[in-house]
C-alpha cells in the first residue's frame, strides 16, 4: 500500500531543495516531535547512491537507522529511492505563487498502523517546511 503526504513551503525551490538535500539541515528538520532527534546525515545525491540519517530518542531509551539508494533524481523536481523492499517518490512542484509543493509517496510498512506511518511522515514533512521557511533568509 502507498501512502501519500505533502506540505507547502514558502520559499524558492532552490532552497527547499537545499534544505532536503543537505546533511546539515537534515539533521535539524528531520524529527516527528520534540522527544526526537537525528543524530547523524549522510547524503550521495547521485543514482545508485546511498544516504542514511540516525533518528534517536532524546533520553537515549532507542533510536533507528534510515538507509537507502537514490534510484532517480531530477534536480530540484525529483527523488525516487529505495529502502530496504520499500520505495520513496519525493516530488517538489513550484507554484505560480512562488511557493513548492513537496509531495511524498511511500510504501507502507507492516510493524504500525497507515495512520500512525501518515502522521509521522507528515510531522516529519511538515517540520521540514517550517525549517526552511525559518532558515531561508540566511
């Protein structure tokens, strides 16, 4: 089953694409609430490269890896990857209004509900877009 998140960023695309694409700034946005951290990035943007984050719990209690291979990528439009058996689509649309629209559409996974992947996606997503929108006039 797929399962399909998006936000809408006030900013150029140039730098929402920044913003997704480099480990610094990942480590900053990449989080669903505020006990939630990434610890570490790593990105290869290139087809048949890898990128990885270290998501942890603040308390230190757990944390995961999130690994995969960029299987396409169009500059400032699109990333397709694959995680695991799993893929990512991540579409960045600009509007007539200036602002992007990034989409996301994932395989879900079987171990937590669609709603409880949909929510995390989309808080994760939607702190994404708050960052950039903070960080663009730097």
């Amino acid at each position: 089953m797929k399962i399909t998140i998006e936000t809408t960023v006030k900013a150029p695309i140039d730098a929402v694409w920044s913003a997704w694409t480099t480990p610094a700034d990942i480590v900053a946005w990449n989080t669903a609430s505020p006990d939630w951290h990434t610890t570490k990035a790593a990105v290869d943007l290139r087809v048949g490269g890898a990128f990885s984050s270290r998501m942890e719990a603040k308390d230190g209690s757990m944390g995961f890896d999130f690994a995969g291979t960029y299987t396409a990528i169009v500059e400032q439009r699109l990333i397709e990857a694959s995680f695991g058996d799993r893929s990512l689509r991540v579409e960045f649309l600009p509007g007539a209004d200036g602002a992007v629209t990034v989409r996301e559409t994932f395989d879900a996974e079987t171990s937590n509900p669609v709603e409880v992947q949909r929510q995390g996606w989309q808080s994760i997503l939607d702190n994404f877009a708050r960052h950039v929108e903070r960080h663009q006039h730097r």
